[in-house]
C-alpha cells in the first residue's frame, strides 16, 4: 500500500503490456474490456450499438489486430489483480489515447490520473506533445477528463458503419501542462 498525503491507503498500481501473439492475454483483455464497456456504455448508447462496438473495437481479432498495427495496449493491475486497461498509439502528432478503463468499484479513486499519466510519459517519450482522446458527448466520464485538464478541441460524428455512429468531443492536453 502507499500512504497518500492525506492518510488515505491508495493500492500501487502497475501497467503490464499486452504483447503481440499473447492469446492468453489478449483473450483477457477482451474478456475485461467487454465486461467494463458493456457495463458503462449499455446505458449510454444501447445495448444494440455497443454489441457492435465492442465486436468491431474489443474482440480478440480486433485486439490482435490493433496490437499489429501499434496499438499499445496495457493491462492496470492494484494488487496483482486486473483493475482496468489502457490502449494507446502516435497518431500525427500527437499520442491518441484510445481506451481508458476501470471497473466501476475502482473508480473514483485516482486511478485515472496516474493512467493518464503513465500515457503522457510514453507521449513524452515519443516526442509527441499532445494527448488526444474522443469521448462520447453523453458520457459523464467528461467531468474526469476536464479535471484532468483536458480541453475540448473539436466535435466530431464519426460513421461506424452499420448505422451507427460515434457523436463525440475530442479532447486534448498539452503534455507540458501536465499535473501529475
């Protein structure tokens, strides 16, 4: 345990990388990722469109598939147990984070702020000085990504095929700014 400033125990937490060709992992992550998007998103889109979001973006094809084209992907363990996952990757420039997740009895505990953290530290690494993610409009998740100290940067209503569509904002964080 870790002892935070204000006397509260807080759960280390480490990132372990999800590695091409691990089938074991990536049926994990997909196994984790269904469970945690099914729970937050049924209510926010329907269960109808997120069983199609989450065949296209959560599936074990579409994990091995995004692992092969440079999607970072990590497993966030407190106590050796998987909490939550992150999923990262360059895009122009800026580092485009495309997942982050946690179940929802982590919430609400910091966790977010040192997984966006760690991102930012593979953006720095990288050489890319932004940190950009969509977020639904509908999602109260926004509140946490504000707090963070992201700024919406532009909306966008993205065609996902099959009807459906992504009516999100994206936000973005100007990694020198960051405050851990």
């Amino acid at each position: 345990m870790m002892l935070e400033k204000n006397g509260r125990q807080k759960a280390l937490i480490e990132f372990v990388k999800l590695e091409i060709g691990d089938k074991v992992g990536v049926s994990e992550m997909s196994s984790l990722a269904t469970r945690i998007v099914r729970e937050h998103y049924d209510p926010i889109i329907g269960k109808e469109q997120n069983d199609y979001m989450i065949a296209m973006f959560q599936s074990e094809e579409a994990i091995s598939r995004q692992l092969k084209e440079g999607y970072q992907y990590y497993f966030v363990r407190a106590l050796g147990c998987n909490i939550g996952f992150l999923a990262f990757y360059p895009r122009g420039n800026a580092m485009y984070l495309s997942k982050l997740y946690l179940l929802k009895e982590e919430r609400g505990k910091g966790y977010s702020r040192l997984m966006v953290g760690f991102v930012i530290g593979k953006a720095k690494d990288a050489s890319l000085p932004t940190l950009e993610l969509n977020v639904n409009k509908n999602n109260g998740s926004i509140r946490v990504y504000e707090k963070l100290g992201f700024k919406v940067a532009r909306s966008e209503k993205n065609d996902i095929g099959n009807g459906y569509f992504m009516d999100d904002y994206v936000y973005a964080l100007d990694t020198k700014d960051w405050q851990p």
